[in-house]
C-alpha cells in the first residue's frame, strides 16, 4: 500500500501493482473439555496483481495459500468510464455489512465479528453497481452460486446497501448504513440425486487458531434467506466506535425461523492518530502511523474492546435447537509502520449449543502482520 | 498482452513480464434429464511470469488457480540461441492440432472444440524443437508421463507437427497442416500392483458450465495409440474460417480400435478487423480492435459458428461401447478493447452414448474476459 | 538471481524482487522389485516476491506449485534495524545443519543428502533471531507447531547454530559449525480423541523420481527429541568438500531410541571456478560461471560425489526395527549461465528396512534448472 511499486506504462493507460499480505498468528486457546493448547497458523499470504487497462477497465487477481490451500478473494473486472456508476464483474465483495467490506489489514482485532462472519454476503460471482456522492454511497449486486460449494450453496443472491454520513470532515465522522440481501438456495445441484439445500453455519468465533467447527449450526431443507444488517460508526479524533445488528429470516420447508446477532466495537489510538473513512465509498479506512518507526518514532498504539453475539437456530435429523454465542475481545495494536502491524488479542467466548453442554473458550494470540 | 508492464534490466539481458488472464462465466444449462439451471464459474483465472535470462535462454512459469485448485499451465525453459532451431524443456504444448495451439484468449467461441479437447496432445512434459521459414513451420517433440496421472497415463509420446501457408500477405493468409504422434501408456506405472492402463476419455462438449463426465468414453487395457490430425484456415478480410480432422488408432490387448473427431468454424468481424495469422510458426492469432472503446470508438463485434462431430469407441468391464457427439456453436463477441472481450454462446449438444439414451444439452452462457 | 527485475520506490524505501525458480527433472528408475521405469517430474515450480517495505523491514512469500499442489516456502517478516541482531518471523529455515540452510540453487547434487532431509529442522513457523562477526555466526529460534501436519508434529521447539570460519579468504575457506534443536511432540492435536504422537520418518533416498514412501520408518509414542548436527566445509580454488554429522536423541514412553546418519561430498570444478562462501552467515553460495555461454564460453563444468549413511529406529504396533540406507551419488553439471544449469546424477541406494528385504534403487537423472 505504498507508491513505487506499481509498474505503468508511459502513457499510464496501464499500470500492474504486485502485492501481498501475510498475517502469522500464535497463541494458546483452551478450548471445551480440552486442555490448554499452544498453536501457530499462518492465517492469510495473499500474492494478488491488480491493475488497469486501457484507461477504465481494473483488474484483481488475488488468491490466499495459507494452509497451503488456494483460495481465490478478489478475481474481477471493473469498469469505471461512466460517471454515475462503477461495473464489477466476477468474484468479488458483495455489498453487505460494514466490517464486511473493511479490508482485513484495517480491522483492529485479528477477527472480523462472529456475527459479521455469519451474516454478511461476503465475496461472490457476480456483477456489482456502485456510485454514490460526497455523503452518500449505494450499492446494489446479483449473483450466482458457483459450481464448487460454499457453505452457502447458494442458487442466487441479490443485495443493496446504502449508506450515509450525516457529517464527515476532517477526524470527524459519523456513518449510516442499511444493507440487505436476498439468497435462494432451491436444489442448487442435483447430481446423482441429492439436493444440496442443507446448510451449515460455522465459524471459528472470532478466535484465529480455534478449531474451525466450534460453533455449528445446520438447517434442513432450506429453500431462501433474507438478510437485513443495520451499521453505525463514530470517529473523533483518537476515539471511534462502530457497531452492526443483523437478522436474518429463513424460509425452510414450510417452516420460518429467525437468526440474529450484533457487536459493538470501541477504539482509541494511544499515540493520537485518526482512523480514516470515505463517505462516498461508506467504508472504513486504516491508520497511518504519526511517527513511524523507520522515521524517528516508535509507531502508533492502539486498544480496542468489542463485544459480539450471535443466535442461530438449527434443525437435524428433525431436532431443533438453538445455538447462542457470546464474545468479548480486547486487544493491543501496535503500527511499527504503515505497513507492518503486530497485534495481542485476548478473546474470551461463552458458546450456548443446545445439542453440547455449556462451552467456553478463551485464547490469547499474538499476530504479525506485514502488507506490501 | 500490452508492452508497460515488462520489467527489463538496463542491458535488456534480463526481462520479466508479470501477466495473468481471468475469465468468468455465467449461464443457464439444460443437460439431459436434469431441469434448468443456473451457474457460474472461474473458467480461467492465471498468474504467471514468463521472460528471458542471459539474453538467449527464456522462461515461463504460469498457473491456473481457477476453482480453487492449482493448475500448472505452462512451466519450461528455453533456448533460442541457435538460428535453426529453438528448444523447449519442460510443460508446454505438444505440436499437435491448430486449435489446441491458439492461445485460449485467441480462440473465437468460449471452450475450444471437443475433437480438440479430445484428440489434441496438449501440454506435456518434455523436450521440443521448433523452426521454420516464412511460409511454414515445423516441431517435433517427445514426452515423458508425470508421477501424477493426466487423463492419457502416458508412459511416454513422441509427435510432430508440419504446417504451410501457401499464401500469406495483409489480412489475406491460407494455412495448411499435418501433425501426428505416438503415445504409449504400458504399465504406466505398477504401484500397489495397479496397472495403470485403462484409460478415460472426458471432456465437457464445448460448454464451460457443463458437468465434467457428461461426455465420457472408457478404454480398458491399452497399450498404445497413434493419432493424427489435419488442419486447415483460410482468412480474407474480416471473414475466416478453420478446421481440423483428427484420426486416433487404439492398440489395445489383442484388438485395435479407430477414433476420430473433426469440426469447422467460419468467423465474420463485423466491425472489419481482420484476425491474425504466423505462418512461421503455423499458427493463429486475435483481434486488435480498430475502434477500442477507450479510443473513442464502440469495440469489435465478431459472429462465430461452429459445428464439431466426435465418435469415441469404449470398452468397460469386455463391453464395448459407441460413443458419439454432434455438436452446433454460434458465438457473438464485443471487444471492449484488446484486453477486454465478452462473449455469449448458444450451444446445442446431442449425445448418443450406448450406456445411455441419447441426450441433449443446451446451454446459453456469457464470459468476461481480461488479458494483463 | 540477478539485478534489473527488482521494482524500487525513488527513495529505496520500498523495494519487491519478483522471482521464480523451475527444476524440471527426467530419469529412469531401478527400484526394489519393479521392473525399469522412465519417469518426469516437475521437482520445483516456485514463484515468490521479496523485498522491504519502510527501509528496515523485510518479507518473503513464496510457494512452491510442482505437482500441481500448493506448499509454502518462506512466509515471514524480518527486521534488520538493530546492528548486533537479526529478527525473524513467520515460516522460514530453522538454524539447523549446513546443507539445509544453503539455497536449494545453490546444492551440487540434484537432492539434499538424507541425513540432511531426515534431521535437520528444516523450516518451522516461528521466531529466530541471528547475528554474526567477520568469521563467526551465531542463530537461535523458537517455534509452534502449525495446525496441519507435518511429518514432524511438533508442538513445540527450540533449536541454536554457531558456526566459526578460522580462515576466509578468496578462494579458500574453512567452515566449523554445530547445531542442536529440541521438539516436543506431546499431544500436539488431540481432536477427536486421538493423540498425534506417532512420527513417521519419510524421505526419497536422494533420488527425485523415486516414490516418496522408499524409506520409512515409523515410532510410536513420542514425546520429545533432541538432535544434534557437526558441519564442516573446506574449499580451495576448484575444490571443495563437505560433510555432516546427525544424531538423533528420541525420548518415547519410557524408553530412549538413538539415530544418527551423516554424510560427505566432494566438488571439482571442471572449468576453474570456487564456490561461494559467507562467513557471517556461516552459509555456502553458489558458482559464477567464469566463461557463461552467453558471454561466448563454454559455461561451467562441475564434478560432484558424494557418499551418505543414515539409521532409523523404528517401532510400529509394539515391535521393533532398524532402518539403514547407504547412499552413493555422483553428478556432472553444466552452468551455462549463472541463471540456468543442468545437472545430471546417478543415484546407487541400499536400503536395509527390518520388515522388507535388502533392497536396492539405481537411478539416472538429468534435470533442467533456471532461477530468475
């Protein structure tokens, strides 16, 4: 995220930039039943070139190998020759949710919120049209559900968001925003008989090196969803605040059932800084450092405390139940520079699964992170 | 594909070009019993870097991340040191077939034709020798099997191919060309007392967004084969056309069976571009837009028909089986600019498979298509 | 390898190198009772980028594709603005042994010898700090053990190298050093009630093409090792020679296991050259082709053997076993610039595994390597 790295062509009409991120997570979590457990895990090393060409069409390719995995984030195309709107298309964000859309280098603890995780469109293929003003910004997408299975098996989806800033000037904002989406799920794939419309709802809660499958949920035979996220936010000066509500109504074989969480989040830079933010985007930016190591100073510090929670209700084999989740986390951030970033988090979760006893996990974590 | 993004060192002795392509489909399929779907899917999505070292020697290592798996592409070294003859060590393309040797950003509908998939040699690992004059070209290779197992279990293939262009002056070119080669699959490889030797001939037929296994031939206990193809272009103007035959001779135990495909395609510009064509190295090239939209003009508008015609013979469990494919494409393309293309294409596909009853898919997809 | 492909903001603040490295090997292949067999394989197909971003803080990212399979190299943050003492995080190379801390380029044979593979650290994810004087060098680390398994199933470990260089001049060096690490091993993942505390010990016996699982052995119950590891290196002019030493302290449930191997390789360089060597870093470097091909020579020539002896101790359901290998290896190389080599080797393995009669591979390999 630095200049001089990008290679254009003299007329500029093309340019690439190379760039990467690598987030290294350690930590020991005591989990359940289990006995307290050290753990490493490379959580994100992203390669991506992102461009243009020919003046207004963009590009992103970028895929994740952590975990020696491949896993494709951004791969679209976007237009941008029309004043009034932007075209993307291809596998993108859809537009969803405020920590959704935040770039994961300028989240403030190692995690996205639970209910963020379980509720926000997050990326799919599709196309995406987007515009908005000095205050204001809207979005609206369509999608189709890839062959490869997600965990949304999703048919297709359409979603809007919309966001105002009822003021925003110099480190003083204050945001607005209402998004919602639309999946249906109906017999996504066929093949060899079986009708893919059970879903599964997990996520690691908000812990990096948790076991993937600590909090679960699965619904039968589930045939649509529509999902409504409320977002506020607040930054002056040092201090910000943001907060999102989500609830989500599925339409299951001749059965409704309502799935819902929120989180709130407070922030405040030690060393003075400001977050940013771009109103006519609706989106939250990072921190640049005031005095960054490399220039004299020690970097800039930042603490942050967030409480998060989450109610899904399952249905297996016929049996209901009701999954509760209840996060806090409070955590350390130190900017060495704009680019690199080392976080402490101590998250402390109480899981409520009426098909397990009563569970909590609490972990303490450190993170590398570098960005270039 | 545009000159901006090469990094050179100041000598020019050592060049770098970072480049990737990525293509994303959508459609709506009808295939045999199944009702009507929707779907979307990364058809291409490459990163790859390719260049020279110490002036003479050349490299390029690509891969395709598309559906989350990891696909090498092209992976070699060469050397072009000598005037007669260049030479290429590692995974590249076989001389084999035109169509399989156009670039795939180069080919006029959106897959390429399923005698192509089917009888081409396409990518191996091995050794080639390429040369040529002003009206034709020639390339021989051979080929080791990787431990990894393709869909031809090679032990090891040996191939060439011939092309000449009677005539080729501006927008006015006339290719002809022969290629064979010889593949040998015995006792490919023996672990765990396996013989690897029954092979499975797959292909989705000319739809992206087709199941995998909807066209499948099975072959048990081969020994050998041998295939060979003939080609023919014309190009005048705006208008071309193209076609390649291909015979394939199975020496399985104690039997020999004959497979073969052909197809033609006839392509018009509407907008009066006229397609490229090398006929020192025999093959076909694209599109450059004279009116790119971000010149001020409206793109290239290109009208596609295809029709392709395959007959594959099986054998499975002392079985055998006749497997046949007819197969009618007509494709229209906007280049946006060179970089840019999208294309929509109405496929019909008609099956008849001894296993199965006869079968029709059709299918109506679109593509997004970006070049760096 | 070579200057020119680096992109550098004006200031050298920021600065990212895109490389790639591809081995692509051929051979045939003698092994235990099968029958000959021809082989390819694509040894390493790896694209990365490096650099540093702010002055002082570098990373690396890189992976390795061959085989179509995704497998991180180095993914780590350093810090070099301290004058007495380097920092490093994330995954990268463990301070254990010489010839696992010289770039795989950089080895005269086309595989590390087994000791090397089977006892050094290799790379972890974790924290290492180093240092070093005009003739010494010093190393420590510490890390985790990641969620996804690796042969090792390391929960924790911790290991040192210090290395001293009695004399360094042009030419002609000496090279002492000496390493140890600990790991522990105890309940590393306990999901699902099953305890990770059986290791197998795995590795091609030098030889690339041959199956993975050649030698094996596998010890039940451990809870930690400790391992040791003696270097030496001497070059003069053309000459040079090496050797190591392993052993192996395994602590299991209630009892002690000892394994050691070591090995011993002499290089001549046909056409003149010496090796590199950096006696701050106590790591071997590479040959600079003193007449490249490019340059209008003949490019560099070199001679390698190399002898090498490995035991295992193994015990499996309760009963034991001794697992030896002795390892012959003689190579020739060609350097035809500094960038491209190629290499040939014959491999002569006995392997002597209690469960399996004596066995022998012989095996000649040729491989086609460029770095860019």
């Amino acid at each position: 995220d630095a200049n001089g790295l990008i290679v254009e062509s003299h007329d500029q009409a093309f340019a690439v930039k190379i760039g990467g991120r690598l987030h290294t997570d350690y930590g020991v979590i005591k989990q359940a039943s289990s006995s307290r457990e050290t753990d490493a895990r490379i959580r994100n090393a992203r390669l991506g070139m992102q461009g243009h060409v020919h003046n207004d069409w963009q590009y992103k390719l970028e895929f994740d190998f952590a975990g020696n995995q491949t896993n494709a984030t951004d791969l679209f195309i976007g237009y941008s020759g029309f004043d009034a709107v932007n075209i993307t298309l291809g596998r993108h964000k859809m537009p969803s949710g405020l920590e959704a859309l935040t770039g994961i280098g300028n989240i403030g603890l190692m995690e996205r919120s639970l209910p963020s995780n379980l509720f926000s469109a997050g990326r799919q293929n599709g196309l995406s049209l987007t515009g908005g003003g000095q205050s204001w910004s809207w979005a609206t997408a369509g999608w189709l559900g890839e062959s490869r299975a997600n965990y949304q098996d999703s048919r297709y989806g359409i979603g809007s968001r919309l966001s105002y800033a009822p003021y925003s000037r110099d480190q003083q904002h204050l945001h607005l925003g209402i998004s919602s989406y639309y999946q249906n799920y109906r017999n996504t794939h066929s093949d060899a008989g079986r009708q893919y419309r059970d879903l599964t709802f997990s996520s690691r809660p908000e812990i990096s090196i948790a076991s993937a499958d600590l909090f679960q949920s699965r619904l039968e035979s589930v045939r649509s969803s529509q999902t409504y996220g409320l977002e506020a936010a607040y930054i002056r000066g040092p201090w910000s605040m943001q907060s999102e509500w989500f609830q989500q109504q599925i339409n299951s074989a001749g059965q409704h059932r309502q799935q819902q969480g929120w989180t709130i989040a407070g922030n405040y830079m030690l060393t003075g800084e400001s977050r940013g933010y771009q109103a006519s985007t609706g989106r939250i930016g990072g921190i640049r450092p005031a005095q960054a190591l490399n220039e004299g100073g020690y970097g800039a510090f930042e603490l942050v405390v967030r409480y998060s929670d989450a109610h899904l209700q399952g249905q297996h084999n016929g049996i209901r139940s009701d999954n509760k989740a209840e996060l806090w986390t409070v955590g350390l951030n130190w900017y060495a520079t704009q680019s690199v970033r080392f976080m402490a988090n101590y998250n402390h979760v109480d899981l409520n699964q009426t098909a397990q006893t009563k569970q909590q996990a609490k972990a303490l974590q450190i993170r590398g992170q570098l960005v270039f």
